[in-house]
C-alpha cells in the first residue's frame, strides 16, 4: 500500500482525487480482510473498538482528511508568504 500511495503522491490529484484513492484502498483492505470473498461483517462494524463489538480497522479516509486538516492547520498558523496571501482573502479564526 505504502508504494501505491507513493505512486499516486507524484501526481497532483485534487482533494476529490486523493479521497477516491483512499476509498479504493480502503475496499482493498476488507477484500484482504474476507480473502476476497463478501463481507461477513459490516464495515461500519469492524471500525468500531474492541470493547464495542468491533476489531478496530482502521477508517483510512477519516485519517486521510484528519492529515489533511492538519495540514492546512499548519500552513495558516506558518510565517511565510503563502500564508499572507491566503488570510487576505480567507478569514482565519484557528
């Protein structure tokens, strides 16, 4: 997976582009998951914890746009240019 993402990280995909690569991992995970065979448990089910009835996998989107809130946190509290450029025109209340 770590080299798929690699791959794709060199192209400059849209938000919209990354989101749909992290789903198509995400169904990749479960077919790993069920050898390729139907799911026998929801995946809903599955991401939920131990103590819940769950196995705790993973939600790879949600952490996907938790990075990328990050991320975006990061650059509108930095002391440089871009940052300037994007509080005058988007008001920033972090």
């Amino acid at each position: 997976m770590e080299n798929i993402l690699k791959i794709w990280g060199r192209r400059y995909l849209t938000l919209y582009g990354k989101v749909t690569i992290t789903n198509a991992i995400n169904k990749l995970l479960f077919e790993f998951v069920w050898n390729a065979k139907p799911d026998k448990v929801k995946g809903s089910s599955m991401k939920l914890p131990k103590e819940k009835g769950g196995v705790s996998v993973p939600d790879i989107v949600l952490k996907d746009q938790a990075l990328k809130i990050v991320w975006v946190q990061k650059i509108m509290r930095a002391e440089n240019t871009w940052n300037i450029m994007i509080q005058n025109k988007i008001p920033c209340h972090f």
